[in-house]
C-alpha cells in the first residue's frame, strides 16, 4: 500500500491534512470499513472541524480522506505522536 500525505492548509489558526491512499481495489470496502471508525473518532474530538472520506469515481483503489482541525501542525504531530506511542505500548502487551 502506497499512501501521501500532505498537509494542504496550515497555519496558526489551523490545519487541513489530505491523505491519499491507494489500495487493492478488492479491498475498497474493508478499508473505508476502517476509515468510518478514524473518521468518528475525528469528529467526536472538540479540535475536530471535518472529516471526508471519498473514493475516486474510476479508480476504487483511491481512496482520500480530508480533515480539518482547530489547532496547527504542531499541535497534530504532539497528538499523533502520543497517540503512536500508545498504539506500541498496547501492541507489546
């Protein structure tokens, strides 16, 4: 799996993340099964502004996701940060 991500608008006030994924387009609906779980947990965050998913009209293997929050890069990066640290903690229990 190939995937970009680039952050399309960010400054003191905000920020906008664009991710773009390319998958096995068999595998289109297990993913954004997946997605649907990020995307509430997004939404449910009070920093949150949106959150789309979108899967390209001819190429089901494209999938993009674009969310928009509250707070800059900086603050994201310390958010993703903990939250990878805890994604390894919980994977060596």
């Amino acid at each position: 799996m190939e995937d970009n991500i680039t952050n399309s608008t960010s400054g003191v006030s905000g920020i906008v993340i664009t991710m773009n994924v390319f998958i096995d387009p068999a595998k289109n609906d297990e993913y954004v099964k997946y997605a649907r779980v990020v995307e509430k947990e997004f939404v449910a965050s009070p920093e949150n502004l949106f959150c789309a998913i979108s899967v390209h009209p001819t190429n089901a293997g494209h999938v993009r996701i674009v969310h928009g929050w509250k707070k800059d890069s900086t603050w994201w990066n310390e958010v993703r940060q903990g939250y990878d640290s805890k994604a390894s903690r919980a994977n060596m229990e």
